[in-house]
C-alpha cells in the first residue's frame, strides 16, 4: 500500500515508524529538514523536503499513485488544504489531523467529505475520551468502547485474592451462570511476552490480563477479581493545555466535582470563563504544598497531562502517595508505558498511539471499523464487518480454523455486543472483534474480504 505522511513531527514520525514495520511503501513529506534527516537515517522509507500544500511536491511524491494520504502537521490549516489538494490529485483517502473538535462534532453538516477529506482526527479528543472512559470504568487499566459500549475491552492486574487465580479460562467462565466476558490476551508478570488465552490457559497471581465484556460484563470481573468498584466523583486534573480543557469540559455532567490547575496565569483565566463548572486554580502542580492545600488526599481521581511526560508521572507518583485511588499520566515517550505500570501509576496514554490506532483501520484489510493496538503487548484488537461473501460467514465459531495466535474476543449484533462461544453462529451484518498478535494479522484479514 502506497502511503504518503504529511509532517514528520511526533505524531507523523511515529506513524512513518509504525507503517515501515509493515512493509508499507511509505512517503514522508515536510518542510524542516532536521526532522526529515531522523527519519530518513533511522526509518526505510522515501522523504522528501517541501510543503504538503505544493502540488509539485505531491505530484514529486507520486500522489496520484497513492491510497491513503495522512496529514498530521501542527498548522490545522496545512492538513485541511493539503488534503483537498490531495484528493483532487488523485489519492484515493485522504486523513487530516485538527486541533478544532468543532469540525469533528459537526462533521456531517458540515460535509467534508465534499471537500475531499474522507476522515478527521484529534489526538486531543481521543485522549479526553480515553479519559472519561477511564473514569468511568474506575476499576480497570485499560479500556476501550466498541459501538458505544455494546462491547468493551477492559484490562487489570490479577491480585492474590482474585477468585480465578489459579483456574483455566474454562473453569473460569463456569464461575458464573452467564458468561459476560472473555480473556482475550494475558502478559505474564515480569515478562513481554503475550499469550492468546485458550480454554486451558491458566490465569495467574500478577497477570496483565485484557477481557472483552458485554453489558454486565464488568460487574463479573470485578466479583471474579476481587475488585470493589468505586464511583469517582471528585477529580483533579494537572494541565490546561487542549487535553486538560477538553478533559473538564466532558465531565462537567454533574456527576463529577472537577478542579483544574494551570501554571500560566492568563490561560488560567481564560479556563475560568470557559468552564463555569470546573474550579480553576492558578498555579505549579509539582508544587506538594499546593496539591495538599488543594485537599488532594481528598481525590477520587488525579489526571496529568501537562506538555512533560517527567512532570506528569511524577505528579502522579505524589497523587498515589496520598491515597489517590486513580491516576492517569499523559506521556510522550511510548518506552515510559512499562516503566509506568511497575512503579504505580493506574493508567498512561500517549497521544501518539492513539492517533495511530484510529489511522491504522485504513491499512488493514477487509471491513475494519475500529482498531487498537492493546498498551505495552504485542496484540491488536480489530472490529470488522462481516459480509456474505467473508469465509466467516454462516459458520459456527468453534468451525473456524482460526490461527492460534488470534481470537474472537465477542459480536455486535443488532447493536447488541454478545461474547460468543464456540456453537455461536456468525451472520452477515454481524461485527466482530478480534484479538491478534502481529503474525496472525495478515490469515484473520482473509477470513472477511
């Protein structure tokens, strides 16, 4: 597949590195040369020096030859004309990175889709969404809605007391009359390695374990694991950059208390009459003194997410040591997500892989709908669309000659999230979420082409 990367900044080195990993062919376009250099020397892949928006630097990189254009500079307005431009040259989708989540929330009525441009992405939205689900899956590490909720992935740690510590998946399930969820990627403590659960897998004390669960789903693990599922009402947030803005504009529900620290003064200022209902305070979160005049011992949940991943983990590290039962840390650096889980932060998340996981459905074969690479494994979760011409089709789960390496983690049918077993039978219409390691992506796509 012929791709073409416009900007060679965080985001757009990080989807050159990502797709060059896949033997994609793969055209990375910007104006600094510095940045080009980096990626020239530490990725095979073709970069060219100019401005996205130059029709002779698209048509120098072959743009009417191309499949998927992606424009991630930092200049909102660079990503837009570049995209059109794009699509009237010839490429066959095109992906633009905006800062505005006005053009997301009015995407349809606005029809960009008549301009050119066939999606819009927010690495700023999709964290402050991974956020609020976070918030509200309290309990849980890792989490991730498909079709709002009809299905969602939801992974922790096991403890010693958690009642299925020591049993197979099987006698797990067996646990409960109704079965509302399934493992669908283990990684053993102390190890990198991730294992696709199977029947007689056991599950063990320090497990990173991540489940698909329906409706009700989440209630059974956390009878299963031991868990006390807390609400969370009161929530600190360090940064009031576009993360931290968004983040306090989405929960301003009522249901949470919500303060927010900003160190610079006029941005403080400004937060405070755009979120009447959030309690702005202006001043330097790594400062303790003021965490503790702030009452954040009094915390349910603290989120981080000022522009230094250092800053960030440490805060979160101080927000622990107060008996915070929540704490998410923004980070930059992907290599800090283990490091992060060791030392006792809940949740990391990375702007970057977030970006990356929404773009990635494009390259993947079938009728992908959602992807997401699984935090600090080797897995990929993909929703695709059965079709009655897909090999999956009118078969009984347990009749598919699966690789081992990949499994059905559930189905939404109907709007319905369902976790099918092995006498479940797939139908077209029906989407269906698979959990895979990198070898088995490639056998899992043909099953629904």
């Amino acid at each position: 597949m012929k791709i073409i990367i416009a900007g060679a900044g965080e985001v757009g080195f990080h989807l050159a590195k990502l797709l060059s990993y896949e033997s994609q062919e793969i055209t990375l376009i910007d104006s600094k040369k510095e940045s080009l250099n980096y990626a020239d020397t530490h990725l095979d892949i073709k970069v060219i020096k100019g401005d996205a928006t130059s029709i002779a630097v698209l048509n120098d990189a072959r743009i009417k030859d191309t499949e998927l254009f992606i424009a991630v500079t930092s200049s909102e307005t660079t990503n837009i004309t570049a995209c059109v431009l794009a699509k009237q040259l010839g490429a066959s989708q095109t992906i633009a990175r905006i800062s505005n989540t006005e053009f997301i929330d009015m995407k349809e009525e606005v029809g960009f889709t008549r301009f050119g441009i066939d999606e819009l992405i927010s690495p700023e939205s999709l964290a402050a969404a991974e956020i609020e689900l976070l918030l509200n899956q309290s309990v849980f590490n890792d989490t991730y809605a498909f079709e709002d909720g009809a299905l969602t992935m939801l992974g922790l740690n096991l403890s010693r007391t958690a009642k299925i510590v020591g049993k197979s998946v099987k006698e797990a399930a067996m646990l409960m009359p109704e079965v509302h969820f399934i493992p669908i990627a283990i990684q053993r403590f102390g190890s990198h390695l991730t294992i696709i659960p199977r029947g007689d897998t056991v599950l063990k004390e320090g497990d990173h374990v991540v489940f698909i669960t329906s409706k009700g789903g989440d209630e059974d693990l956390c009878k299963l694991t031991g868990k006390i599922k807390s609400e969370i009402r009161d929530v600190m947030i360090l940064g009031g950059g576009r993360i931290g803005s968004k983040t306090a504009r989405g929960l301003t529900d009522g249901k949470f208390n919500i303060k927010l620290i900003e160190k610079e003064k006029n941005r403080a200022f400004d937060l405070a009459d755009e979120l009447p209902n959030t309690l702005v305070i202006n001043g330097d979160g790594r400062n303790v003194e003021l965490l503790e005049e702030e009452n954040i011992q009094d915390m349910d949940a603290f989120i981080s997410v000022t522009g230094n991943s250092e800053t960030n983990i440490m805060s979160c590290l101080v927000a622990k040591s107060k008996g915070v039962k929540k704490t998410v840390a923004l980070v930059e650096n992907i290599d800090y997500f283990e490091l992060s889980h060791s030392i006792g932060i809940d949740t990391i998340i990375n702007k970057k892989l977030l970006a990356a996981n929404n773009i990635f459905r494009y390259i993947r074969r079938g009728e992908v709908v959602a992807m997401t690479k699984l935090n600090s494994m080797d897995a990929e979760l993909l929703e695709f669309i059965v079709k009655p011409s897909s090999d999956i089709c009118d078969k009984l789960i347990k009749d598919i000659d699966f690789p081992r390496s990949a499994i059905i983690g559930g189905v939404i049918r109907n709007g319905k999230g369902i976790t099918a077993l092995g006498d479940f039978k797939v139908e077209s219409g029906d989407r269906i979420v698979v959990c895979c390691l990198p070898q088995s992506i490639k056998k899992v796509e043909k099953f629904f082409y």
